[in-house]
C-alpha cells in the first residue's frame, strides 16, 4: 500500500477543482436537471410532452421542474 488509490475528476474547461469541492452533491444534480431538461425543450422546439418522452419522465414531473427552475418553454418555440 504504497499510495492511496485515488485520482483527481477530470475538470472542465469552465469550473475549478476548488469550485467542484464546493458544490454540493444537490446542486450539482439540480444544474444538470434544469440543463437537461432545457436541452430537450430546446430539441423539441418547446413541445412539454415530446420533452417528458425525451427525459423519460412523466409530463407532471417535467412541469414541476420547469416551475422550480423558472425555465420558460415557450422561450424554445420554433413559433415566432
């Protein structure tokens, strides 16, 4: 047991090691719900079910988050 076995995270270009050591592990998943979640909006031009289809969540669920977040679907319309 020469050492202790672990290695760094990689880090992305955009956040620090010390940022990462920061943030807990609830934040973390929240940033990644609502990016995922705007993701799809964005991919289903701002279509709330073809969204929930895509994130394998019930269209309720998607709702709840898209309030919690404050994200504004109609933002990702394709409709002008």
């Amino acid at each position: 047991d020469g050492g202790s076995g672990e290695t760094a995270p990689p880090q992305s270009a955009d956040r620090s090691e010390e940022d990462d050591a920061q943030m807990s592990l609830t934040d973390a998943v929240e940033r990644l719900e609502r990016m995922m979640i705007e993701q799809a909006l964005r991919a289903t031009g701002g279509v709330q079910a073809q969204a929930a289809k895509r994130l394998r969540i019930t269209e309720r669920k998607l709702q709840t988050r898209i309030k919690k977040y404050k994200i504004k679907p109609s933002q990702y319309s394709s409709e002008e």
